[in-house]
C-alpha cells in the first residue's frame, strides 16, 4: 500500500503587527518564523514572504504540497470595524481615516486574491477570527487535554478580549469584550504617554514599574476605567485618541496627570515610574480577576493564554500566583506572530476534525525551536570568512563556556533553531554570570545599548528551580514567561530602604543581583535537558564549577534590532558590541582575536537603534 500523502497546513499572519509564517504537517507543527528576523526590520508587517519561504524549504515542499492555508484573521471584519469607528466619530479622525483607506482598499479587504497571488496559490484559503487564532495557539500546542482559555491583547476584528474552554480537539469561546475597550491598548496608552514605542516599549514600561509607587491607581479606577469583578471592564473614551487619532492619548488625559507625554530618549523622572506602577496594577488586578472568573465559569484546572498581554509576565506570575488555577501554560509567540500557528492548527483539528492525543505533561511547542538553525551554513561561513576560531568537542563546548561564564566574560550563543517569539531561549541568546553585582549595567548600556533599567532573565536548571523561586510546586517556564520572587534565603539582609527611583538599581538585593529586580522578582526560563540539551549542559557545567545553577539569559540583538537570525547578523552583532566571545555551533570565535574588529567598533552603532 503506498504511503498515504501528508496534509500540509500554512499558517500566515501579516499586514498589521508582526507578520509571520507556521507549517503543520499531519497536525505536528514543523516550522515558524517571524518575517523581521529575515528582513531585519524589527515588527516587520509586511506579507511573510521570506517566513513561508523557510517553512516550505525546511520540509523541502513547494506550496503546490500544501493542502490548506490559513490567515489569522478575517479581513473584511477588520475593515468594518475601522469603517464604523471612523463614522462614529466624524469628521474627527479625517488625516487617520485618509491615511488608512488607500492600503485598505488596494490590499488589506481583499486578502484571499493577494495571499493567493503571493503565494501562487490556487488551494483552499481559510478565515479564522483573530481572538479564534490566539485560542488555538494557546490550546492546542498547550500540554492538557482540557483547559480553560483566556486571551488579551489590543484588538482583532472587534474582539480585544474573550474566553473559553479547549477540549481534545476542539474549542469554544464564550464571551467576549469588544472595541474600544481593550487592556491591551490601555497599556500601550501608558507606554506612548511614558515615551516609549507602541507595540515594541510595553515591556520597557513593565519592566520600569517596580521602581515607582502605585500613586495613580486610585485616578486610572475612578477616571480611565471601570473595572467589573468578574474582570470585565470598560474604558471612559474621553481620555484616548487611538480610535481615529494618530495617537494614543489626548489633552484630556495630559491634563488629568499633569503632564504631557515624554519624549522619547528624555530623562525618565520618577513621575514615569509611577505612571507605569500604577498601570502595571490596574493591568495585573484586571487579569487575575479575568481569570478568576473563567476559573468559575469552565471549572478547568488548566488556564492557556495568549494575545499581546500575555506576554506581561508579570501578571502571568500573579494569575499563577492568586488564581485556582493548578497549571497555566501560555504561547510563547503570543502575539500576533502566534496567531499564524493557531489558524494552522485550528484547521488541522477543528476544520478537518483530527484526532489530538495531550498527555498532560509534555506541550507540543517543541521548545519553540521552530526556526531556521543554519548548522551547514557556519561551517561554510567560517571557512570562506577564514575567521580565527577554536573547535570544540561535543564533550568540551559546555564545560569551556561555563568557565567563560565564570570569568566574568559575556558570550553569544548561536545554537540550533532559532526561537519563534520574543524571547532568546539559548538559540540565539547573550548569557553572563548572574552572580555579577556589574553583569546587569555592563549588558545593558555596552552590549544591548539599551536603557540601564531594564531587568535581565535568569535561565535556571529545572530540577533546580526550587532553591532560588518561589512559586508552587511543579511550575515549569520554559518560555520565560513567568515572574517570581526570588527566595528569602537567596536575598540579602539589610538593604539599604532609603534608596528611590533607579538609584534602587544599583542596591545589591540578592546572591544573584544581575537577575534580581528591584522588587525581589526574576523573569524566570527552567532550562531542561529534553528540549534544550546544549544550554542544559552549560547550566550544568557551571553549577558544577561554582554551586551556582544560574546564568543570565538575554536575547541576542541590540537595541531596535531582532534577535539574530543567520550566522552573519550574530557575527557582526557580536563584533559591533562589547561581547566577549561568541559560540556559534562548536566554533568559540574570541573577540581580541578577531581581524578588523577596530572597524566594526567605529561603526556608528545609533543607526541601527530606534
């Protein structure tokens, strides 16, 4: 009997933020890529040409073998909402609404022509809703054979937030709340109003909250938003622009804080910290709540999230935290980048009616090293490029960067897929000794060109989590998507109180400073050796060195760029900052040994920032 064909499924999410492309072959999700690590132009929204491109060559298909493709959304929805808001609120909103129609109506209303035109497409095309998208890139990938389901972001078609139930095969959403009200776009008010960029600064507003009082939560409640308990919420619209306005906030809301918005780059006063504290809470009270009630709703054990806010890992950590909940697990790409994996596979199961076997214990996400890995091409790089160089064994590679570690010396690591979401997962990641007191400012301003505040993640072996965080027993985060407070023993007594604003940054708080913020919490990713083999055995090589499982863990970019995506962009992002040495496949390349490497530090490096 010959071979029965397999069904290919191309998931693409494109045109608004974040575009990116997912094959699913037979249900197994085969490969995913965010357009911006090819073109790097960081949140590339164009059509995911070079994503689709990579996902049919790693199965080394043609799209005339794929049988489905599924875009995350549905078009025409989309448009009537822009179409109805800019009615509703005319003649206000005439230089937005000129602005948007022109690409509206020569691409966006009709994508089904243009996703085939692109593609040379002629199979069948597939319309899931947005916040349907997101429910199945959380579910369906997710460990569980049934679990609740909340998402939350900015908006879809109409819908900024919903909840459901995933069961085997399938899921229901049951409610929903709906545009202009949407936390997602609350936050990124915030974000504009404390001068950072939307839908990129969000967590440079999470990540500036602990050092600020919550002094404005009582004003956001009374003024802002009217908060339900069961989680709900609707948003006063006197105070935002983002419905018709090429802003986000308006006079209104200025004049309700203050002050006007920052401007970007400009110093950050200690009014800004609080701005962000007291949104970071209104956003946590808001998603526990949320998630309270579809606890009560759906009596699952299980929460998935996804959508935008699901990438606030602080909230996450509360939700864990403050909810009955007994697992969450949360899409790693939960953005819209993910919505190109949940069409996909929302098809596969819910379309096609597959069957789908989840055993509780392992996800489907397969570490979400779903993205090219380019092992034959850093030979072939090194080779023609004639680079100095030291082989490693197999045997030897995690010992000598563990003693890298060690030395104070900060490395990037080039290692197999490359990572499908925001976060480095020890892919395409930038590690250093967690136990540094100066780690955390030297990564920030000399490496990542970034603001000084900013916390960095600790990469932690599994089994060894429980002796350095405290959350409940059994939690794993693979994903770097949870935030716990760093043990009572790992802290250090007597710290000096007295300090305010980011001041607070350089108080030594903890036996692991570089990862401890300023609140006592560390934005935590469990490494194990089933998903993350080399990185596990870096880990494990230096806690047998120094008693220490814990490496600091950052994404390998700077500034305004993506994560790196081929050897070449890790090369000269290695060589146009202050890292040490950089690991790419077995080859340890040293910094001071390098030719040219005077060129590249004269290379004016604020080009390449945003």
């Amino acid at each position: 009997m010959a071979n029965k064909k397999p069904v290919y499924i191309l998931g693409i999410s494109a045109f608004y933020h974040d575009s990116a492309a997912c094959l699913v072959k037979d249900g197994e999700i085969m490969a995913a890529a965010q357009e911006e690590r090819f073109t790097r132009k960081k949140h590339d929204e164009s059509f995911p040409a070079n994503s689709v491109a990579y996902c049919l060559q790693k199965e080394d298909i043609t799209i005339a073998d794929v049988s489905y493709v599924a875009f995350y959304e549905k078009p025409f929805l989309k448009f009537d909402r822009l179409l109805l808001t800019y009615l509703s609120y005319a003649p206000v909103g005439l230089r937005s609404f000129l602005k948007a129609m022109p690409v509206w109506l020569k691409e966006k209303v009709f994508l089904k022509d243009l996703v085939a035109e692109k593609l040379n497409y002629s199979g069948e095309i597939l319309f899931p809703e947005h916040h349907e998208s997101h429910a199945a890139s959380a579910f369906f990938p997710s460990p569980f054979k049934e679990a609740a389901i909340l998402t939350l972001d900015g908006v879809g078609e109409w819908t900024t937030a919903s909840y459901g139930a995933g069961e085997d095969n399938h899921i229901e959403l049951l409610a929903d709340i709906k545009f202009p009200h949407s936390l997602g776009l609350l936050y990124s008010a915030f974000t504009y109003y404390v001068g950072f960029r939307v839908n990129s600064g969000e967590y440079k507003l999470m990540g500036l909250a602990p050092y600020g009082e919550p002094k404005y939560v009582d004003l956001i409640r009374d003024r802002l938003i009217n908060i339900k308990s069961d989680g709900s919420f609707r948003l006063n619209m006197e105070y935002f622009n983002y419905c018709t306005g090429l802003t986000m906030t308006n006079e209104r809301f200025h004049k309700l804080f203050g002050q006007p918005p920052r401007k970007p780059e400009s110093e950050i006063q200690t009014f800004h910290m609080d701005i962000a504290r007291s949104i970071q809470e209104v956003t946590e009270e808001i998603m526990v709540k949320a998630a309270c009630h579809v606890h009560k709703v759906t009596g699952k054990d299980n929460l998935c999230l996804a959508g935008g806010v699901a990438l606030n890992c602080v909230g996450n950590g509360k939700i864990l935290k403050k909810t009955p909940f007994k697992n969450i697990w949360i899409q790693p790409a939960a953005g819209d980048a993910g919505g190109a994996l949940g069409a996909a596979l929302l098809v596969w199961y819910q379309y096609l009616g597959n069957a789908r076997h989840a055993d509780n214990r392992q996800d489907f996400q397969k570490g979400s090293f779903l993205g090219p890995d380019y092992s034959r091409e850093i030979e072939e790089f090194v080779k023609t490029k004639a680079l100095p160089h030291e082989r490693l064994s197999s045997d030897a590679l995690a010992k000598r960067v563990a003693e890298l570690i060690n030395d104070q010396k900060v490395i990037g690591i080039f290692q197999g897929g490359m990572e499908f979401g925001p976060r480095a997962l020890g892919g395409r990641s930038i590690i250093g000794d967690a136990r540094s007191q100066e780690m955390q400012t030297t990564l920030n301003l000399k490496t990542k060109f970034r603001e000084s505040f900013r916390p960095f993640a600790p990469a932690v072996l599994e089994e060894k989590q429980h002796e350095y965080f405290d959350w409940k027993p059994g939690t794993k985060s693979p994903y770097m998507l949870l935030v716990a407070q760093v043990k009572d023993d790992k802290l250090l007594p007597n710290v000096d109180a007295r300090a305010r604003g980011l001041a607070r940054l350089k108080v030594k708080r903890s036996v692991l400073p570089a990862i401890t913020h300023v609140d006592g919490s560390a934005r935590v990713q469990t490494v194990s050796k089933e998903t993350n083999p080399l990185f596990y055995g870096i880990l494990r090589e230096f806690d047998a060195l120094t008693g220490c499982p814990v490496v600091i863990n950052t994404s390998f970019n700077i500034r305004g760029e993506p994560i790196v995506c081929s050897p070449e962009d890790a090369y000269r992002c290695f060589m146009c900052t202050n890292m040490d040495y950089l690991l790419m496949g077995n080859f340890l390349f040293e910094k001071e040994k390098q030719p040219d490497k005077d060129k590249y530090k004269k290379e004016d490096i604020s080009t390449i920032l945003d």
